[in-house]
C-alpha cells in the first residue's frame, strides 16, 4: 500500500475532526491500484472523558 496525500477536502476532513476529536483520532489514508481506503479510528472514550472533565 503507498500513502496518498489528499486534496482540499481532504484537509478540511482532518481540521474538523481536530477541532471535535482534539487527538483523540487517528485517519489513514491508502490507495491499492484504483481503489482509495480510509481507516478512521476515534477514541471515544476519551473524547467522552475529556468533555466530561471539561465541565
């Protein structure tokens, strides 16, 4: 698998979950032949345990 950089949307994508998952995600993106895959991982746990705390 090779790791593709994305476009514009892409970018944007990633700022929103930044600014409503903080860290708590991580988004691969890979391409195999013609086909793009994305992996999105959020912990949302602690999201969960992060705004709880932030009250």
């Amino acid at each position: 698998m090779i790791k593709e950089k994305g476009g514009f949307g892409v970018e944007a994508l990633v700022q929103r979950l930044k600014i409503i998952y903080s860290d708590n995600f991580k988004l691969d993106r890979f391409t195999e032949g013609d086909i793009y895959i994305a992996h999105l991982k959020i912990n949302l746990l602690e999201h969960k345990a992060k705004m709880l705390a932030a009250r």
